[in-house]
C-alpha cells in the first residue's frame, strides 16, 4: 500500500501541473516588492511559498558575486540584485530565460542581472561566486516538460546531486550555497548527497507548508 509520504509529492505535482497548465498568457505580479512577469511554462512563484519564503531569509552582503541556478522567472536573481548583489542568473529552460530577462527590466536591473541559458553551471565555466542560490525542484520523479523539471528532479533526485557536484568547480574560497529542500522529498538520501560532497551544513531557516505536512528548509552549505 502506498504511503502518505509517497502520495503527497504526486498530489502537489499534480496540483502544480493543473495550475500551471492554465497560464496561457503573460502578466506581471508583485513578489516581495518586485514586478515579476508570468509566462506560460514557467514556474509561476505565487502558486507556492518557496519563492517567497527564500527571498525573505537569503543573505546576501553588498558587492557579492552571486549565481543563481534555476532562476525561471527571475525573482530571487532580482531580489539578490536589490540587496547588493553582482548576479548571474542561468537556466535551462529558454521561456524561463525570456522571462526571467523581462523581469530584470520590469525592475530596472538589467544593469546588475546578467541571465544566460544553459544547464546548471554550463554557462559560467571558468567563472567563481561568493554565493550560489539553488530553489530546486525536489521531488523525485522524471520531468516530462519544460514546466515539470521545476518540481521534478529525476528518479533518484539527480539534479540535485549534479548540482551538489558542479558547485566546487565555481564556489569561490571562502564561499557559500544556499539551497532549499523539503521534507517531500528524499531528504535523507539528499543529505548524504551533501556530506558526500563534504559541505559542512547549518539550517538558515525554516518554514511549515499546509499545516505539518510539509517542512521546507533552507540550508546553508560551506
């Protein structure tokens, strides 16, 4: 019989696919202060908290170099921006690319955003950053489209652990990642993920989705 941890990720994801399958247009919303635009095939931020939650508690000091992967619509890349941040932004979906770009116009950052396209850390070979922001997809399924590999992160979690991997190669000395993950997830297998990498991990916070179903963290690795 499947249990109710195995059913509650397949309930959100189908949730998340219902709700994006019915943004057929592009409009602008307010996120945190930032005017964010919302495109078909892109991960709309405003249909769960992470967003959210991470640009409450990302720390980020003045004239950092920051990189963040994954960004769709580019609301934590601006946010970082807005907070002090020399932000490159990469993601491997090109709506998400578009998108995120007309966002740092929205916001007057196109001067402090530079968004790229490409898979992980591709586009920023030979480059290194004080911080790298991560707000995965964290459940453990194969993405069918453009939209799902923002909640599905291959049968075992793969992305995660290339990530995890690909990080010591443009983490500047001295530098940190901030990633989020959720208790939805396989988050025992994912923290052996982390110390197999040989992050040293503390909790920056944490937050309590739909009531005690669901925890989500946000983890700082050094």
């Amino acid at each position: 019989m499947m249990v109710f941890s195995q059913i509650y990720p397949r309930l959100v994801a189908w949730i998340l696919d219902l709700l994006h399958r019915r943004t057929k247009r592009v409009f602008i919303v307010e996120l945190n202060g930032l005017q964010v635009q919302i495109c078909p095939h892109v991960f709309n931020p405003l249909t769960g908290r992470t967003t959210r939650f991470f640009i409450q508690h990302m720390q980020i000091l003045p004239s950092s170099r920051v990189l963040e992967i994954g960004t769709g619509t580019g609301a934590i890349a601006a946010a970082a921006a807005q907070a002090g941040g020399h932000v490159t932004a990469t993601d491997i979906n090109p709506y998400a690319v578009q998108c995120a770009r007309t966002t740092m116009r929205l916001n007057n950052l196109q001067n402090r955003v530079s968004v790229l396209s490409g898979d992980l850390f591709e586009p920023v070979q030979n480059q290194t950053f004080d911080v790298i922001l991560f707000n995965p997809p964290y459940f453990a399924s194969k993405a069918s489209s453009w939209i799902a590999q923002a909640w599905f992160a291959g049968p075992q979690c793969e992305l995660v652990a290339r990530f995890l991997s690909g990080a010591h190669q443009v983490l500047a000395k001295g530098g940190q990642i901030q990633i989020l993950i959720s208790s939805a997830t396989v988050l025992p297998a994912i923290l052996q993920m982390i110390r197999k990498e040989s992050y040293d991990i503390q909790v920056v916070a944490q937050c309590r989705l739909l009531g005690l179903l669901e925890t989500v963290y946000l983890f700082q690795l050094l």
